[in-house]
C-alpha cells in the first residue's frame, strides 16, 4: 500500500521530496512486516511503532514526528480515496516529549559513545555508497574527510 500511496504523491511533490518520502516509507516498513496488511494495522501497533523510532532507532523527535505524519497520510489515503479503511489507527495518538531528566540521561549517554567508525563498517558503507546513485556524494564527502582528516564543516565549506 505504501507504493501505491507514494505513486498517487509523487504527482504532488518534486523528485527530490519523493525520494526523501521513500526513504521514510523503507523505515516505516522495516517496523510493519511486508505481509501486514493496512487493515489488520492498530493504534497499539502505531503506538509500538512511535516508541520503537525513539528507543531502538534513537531517532530525534523531529524525524519521529515527519515519518509519523507520513504514515498518518498513508492511512488517510487509504480511507478517502482507496477506501480501503474505514478509520485512521494513527488518528488520536500524540508524539511523546522528553521530560528534562530524560534529556539529560541521553546527553549522558550521547557523550559515552564511540565517536568512530571500525573499518568493517567503513568497508561496507563505501560498498554500499559507491553503487547506490543517490549515496553517490556521501561517498564523495566521506571519501575527502578519510584522506585529508577534514571535518564535515570544512568539506562542505570547499
């Protein structure tokens, strides 16, 4: 359903934004296996689906919120135009806020972690990044930064 979603959007949106929605869509249907059906989706579901983006992802509120209004017009489609649905599981459900202790144990924990890549990872991303046309720049970037010990800022500035 996401497909054909995005298919009936794209005539709204520049390429750009499509990809990027396409993007959201592969995270979305990474959480929702490919044999659920929209019908069979429930509130708990989206409700597992917001906290599985902020604690096992670690995703900052703002993609939460983007990728949960994609899903949101994903359902709204369904219901008025594919008529598919007739109510919205992500209708009443609400974006939770971190508390400010919340922020700051994850500021702690921020600070605790490794702030580099092992080799392995970095092999598999230049793989991946290589081949794929739109990581093709990342590839780039990444590439300067790893040979010249530039920061991201600096590349950018070039």
């Amino acid at each position: 359903m996401w497909n054909v979603w995005l298919e009936y959007h794209r005539g709204f949106v520049k390429q750009s934004t499509a990809w990027h929605i396409e993007s959201i869509l592969r995270r979305i249907d990474c959480f929702f296996s490919s044999d659920v059906k929209l019908v069979d989706v429930t509130p708990q579901q989206c409700h597992l689906f917001i906290k599985h983006m902020f604690i096992k992802q670690k995703l900052s509120r703002r993609v939460v919120i983007e990728t949960f209004n994609i899903l949101k017009a994903v359902f709204t489609h369904a219901i008025k135009v594919e008529k598919i649905l007739s109510a919205n599981p992500c209708e009443n459900l609400s974006i939770p806020r971190y508390s400010a202790k919340e922020k700051e144990a994850q500021i702690l924990v921020d600070t605790n972690k490794i702030l580099y890549i092992e080799k392995d990872d970095l092999e598999k991303f230049f793989i991946q990044a290589k081949s794929d046309k739109y990581a093709f720049p990342y590839y780039t970037i990444s590439l300067i930064m790893l040979y010249t010990g530039m920061r991201i800022g600096e590349v950018l500035g070039l």
